[in-house]
C-alpha cells in the first residue's frame, strides 16, 4: 500500500469499492472491472453522491465514454475518459454502445434531429467540442452512430484544432456562469478553460488546481503577459486575451466576461501563478 492515496477525484475509488486496477493501491472492500458506456444525452450531470440534491462536480458530454463501477437505483459510479473524473451519473444518459468518435461540434451549440430536416423537432443540443461518431451523411447533415442527424457544417475533423484558445473563449463571452458545467450553455472558471483548451487540441485536467500544477510553465514574475496565458487564484482561473486583459467564468458577473486583469485583482482576487502553454 503506498504512503499516500491517488486524488479521488480522478481515481475510482471508495472504503466499499474500487476499480481492479488499484488493487494494492487502495483500500477498499472489493475491486471490480469496470464496463464501458457511452453518455447519449446532450450532456450529463455528474455528482458526489447518488443524490439528486447533490451539488454538480462536472459534466459529461454526448458521446463520451464512461467506465461503470457500479449501478443501483438509478445511478451509476464510474469515471470519465476525458479527463478522468469520478462521480455518480443518471443511469438513464447512458448506453452501451461506445462507437469511435471521427468528428467534433466546431459550433458553439449544434441540435440533434431525428431525421435530415431542420424542421423536425430536436432531440437534443450537443455542444462545443463534443465527439461523435459520423455514419453517414445527407441533405447536409450527418448520421451518427448514437443515433440523429447534425448539420454538417457544425463538425470537423477530430484533427481539425482552434489553435487560439483565447479566441475560442472569447466565442463564450456571456455564457452563465454554473457550478460544474462544461458547456456552451453553462460554464464555470475551469470548464472555460477546459473546453477552449479541447477545442485547440490540449487535454486538460478538470480543476483549476489540477490544470495550475500540470499545464504550461511558469511565467516568471514580472514578465509580460501574452494572450492565451493561464492566470490562477486560490480556487479559480482565467485566460489572458492580451497583456491586460482576463477572460473567466466567474461568480462575480455570473457569466463568462472579459475585463483589466487589475480590475479582478482590485476585488480582493490575489494571483497564485501564471502559466504558458
């Protein structure tokens, strides 16, 4: 047993239940091998508990793959392949196709129809950066492999980057500020960040302390700022769009604003570090 146990927040484990590959890692009364799903709602909400009174910890999008530890009652226990999260999700989002993705929503938010008709009612709305799996394609839309039809000219190749990430959230500029949310309808300072990041071909972890320890270098003190550059607070993150501004998802305007760096730190915000991708 090592001296020190994974983040639980991307490891799946509990004192009852732990995936099999952290036997000998973990503590825990049984480890199990976990079955793959697919999420095939526009997105999914993810807890910290099997309750729907629990507070949002992310989401998962349309398409993405999830590996089940557990089902009861409703709710599945199982961690994300994205970026690794762990947490408890409807077992309804789910179901047990997981065909490969070769596309990406470019769109800040696209529907899903059922046939290839904008004049049929939407099935859903996938959003920005979401994956899916192209079977086919007519009328300008595409047949997925989950099931409905996209227009066209809302997805990419899976190869096919924003490489200006700052530009990418700036596309965001007035979307709600959500606890947990990763989407174009709701975001919050990391998922911004996150998402700009996904659509420019850069994985990211999903908190902001996660994504300060590991994207990028440091920016030395005193050094100018660049666009794209990541700034970080006790609990919170930005993205720089020049030498003076910041981009974030914050509570403050509860939306997604871009405004003087100087201005956010005159609120009492203190900068723990910057760093560059």
């Amino acid at each position: 047993m090592t001296a020190s146990l994974p983040d639980p927040r991307t490891s799946p484990y509990r004192a009852d239940l732990a995936a099999a590959h952290l036997e000998g890692i973990v503590p825990a009364d049984r480890f199990v091998e976990g079955v793959p799903c697919q999420i095939r709602a526009g997105f999914a909400t993810v807890k910290g508990s099997p309750d729907f009174e629990a507070r949002q910890t992310t989401q998962a999008l349309f398409g993405e793959t999830v590996t089940v530890y557990e089902e009861h009652d409703g709710w599945v226990w199982g961690q994300l392949s994205g970026d690794g999260y762990v947490g408890y999700l409807r077992l309804d989002t789910l179901w047990g196709e997981t065909p490969e993705p070769t596309h990406q929503v470019t769109a800040l938010r696209s529907f899903l129809f059922p046939e290839p008709d904008l004049k049929t009612p939407p099935l859903d709305v996938l959003s920005l950066t979401t994956r899916v799996a192209a079977a086919g394609e007519r009328n300008g839309f595409v047949e997925l492999a989950q099931g409905g039809w996209v227009f066209a000219r809302h997805l990419a190749d899976l190869a096919a980057h924003q490489r200006d990430h700052a530009a990418t959230s700036r596309r965001l500029l007035g979307v709600p500020y959500l606890w947990g949310g990763k989407t174009s309808l709701g975001l919050d300072c990391s998922g911004l960040v996150q998402i700009a990041l996904a659509a420019a071909g850069i994985a990211a972890p999903r908190d902001s302390d996660q994504q300060g320890g590991t994207l990028g270098r440091p920016v030395p003190e005193g050094e100018t700022l660049r666009s794209g550059d990541l700034v970080f607070f006790p609990g919170h993150v930005g993205i720089m769009t020049g030498p003076e501004h910041l981009i974030h998802a914050n509570a403050f305007h509860m939306m997604v604003t871009e405004e003087p760096l100087s201005d956010v730190v005159a609120r009492g915000a203190r900068i723990t570090g910057i760093r560059r991708l």
